[in-house]
C-alpha cells in the first residue's frame, strides 16, 4: 500500500510539475530573418560578412575555369581536358537540362518549343559553330533570352562537360561517314559493338 501511494504521489508530483512548462508552437516568440534587434549595438539581427572572406569550397581562383573569360573575353577553349568521360557527362547534363528545348540533337526543336514556347536557335548555324567555347559556358551561367540562369542547377565542371557535347554535336551533324576513321567505318557499317 506504502508502495502504490509512493508512485500515485510521484506521478502526480510529476504530472503538476511538468503542466506549466509547456508552451504551443504558436505562442512562442518569432523573430523574422534580417529584423532589428537589441543583440548588437547597432540593432542589425545579424553580422555583415567580414571583408575578403571567401565561403569554404568557393575560392574558384581559376577565372577562365568559373567564368568562361580572361578579362572580359570570352575563351575560345574549353579549359579542362576533354575526355570519352567529359562527353559522356555531357550528354547526360545535356540531356536532363538542355535537350527538352534544344532536343537531343542540337537543332532547336524539343519537346518544350514543340508546345509553344519560343524555340531556341540551333546550335548549327555558323555563328554559334563560330562561337567561343566561352560563350556556351557563358549562356548556361547566366541564361539568355527567355532561357533562364542555370548557375544554381549546373555545376561548373558540368556546364564544361556540356560545352565540349555541344562541339561534338556540331561536329557531328554534318560530318560523312568518310570523315570517320576506317577502323571505326568498319564497325558502323557492319554494326558490331
């Protein structure tokens, strides 16, 4: 009986004890983000960033390399060696983010313009074959026309992989099956792997 009072009291204690602490969601206090507050002595909610800082992982030292340019000019080549692997994750960026309005092939005509939306140029005219390699890095960046910024989606290694598929589509779309090496002829005609 001791016993059974003993945890009935307890648990009561406990019960009473923890009943004033809890508070809603709703009633606790909101601060909003950037608002004033008595913290600092010049009431700014938070800190300015200290001049000459750089964000851990965003030194990006090599201009050409993060913005397609030395000075302001566009470079004519790709900055990074192009590889079968570069190509490869080339087509694959281009496919998930290009190839809806550009189409897999380069000519302008995806499944986006195909609805309505305005079509973008193809990348086979002259004076986007012409074009730096800078200007591909540049436009992906940045965005052009109706084409929206896609700094945020791509990264910078990747818009790279991107430009050097965009050349090997306009080197392709034109080529002859004579401008192939024989050895590779050879398995294009007879279709083995």
């Amino acid at each position: 009986m001791k016993q059974s009072f003993r945890l009935t009291l307890g648990c009561g204690l406990a019960l009473l004890l923890t009943s004033g602490c809890r508070r809603e969601m709703y009633e606790q206090p909101k601060d909003k983000p950037q608002s004033a507050s008595d913290f600092f002595p010049d009431g700014a909610g938070s800190r300015p960033l200290v001049s000459n800082t750089i964000a851990r992982g965003h030194l990006n030292q090599d201009e050409q390399f993060y913005t397609g340019k030395k000075g302001t000019n566009l470079i004519e080549n790709i900055p990074i060696p192009v590889t079968r692997q570069l190509l490869e994750r080339g087509r694959e960026r281009y496919d998930i983010f290009c190839s809806v309005c550009h189409a897999r092939t380069g000519d302008g005509n995806g499944m986006i313009p195909q609805r309505g939306f305005p079509q973008p140029n193809t990348f086979h005219r002259d004076s986007l074959r012409q074009a730096p390699a800078g200007h591909f890095y540049d436009v992906i960046t940045h965005g052009h026309g109706v084409m929206y910024s896609y700094a945020q989606r791509v990264e910078p290694e990747d818009r790279w992989a991107i430009t050097a598929y965009i050349r090997a589509l306009q080197l392709s779309h034109d080529a002859t099956l004579a401008e192939v090496p024989p050895s590779e002829r050879a398995r294009l005609e007879g279709g083995r792997p």
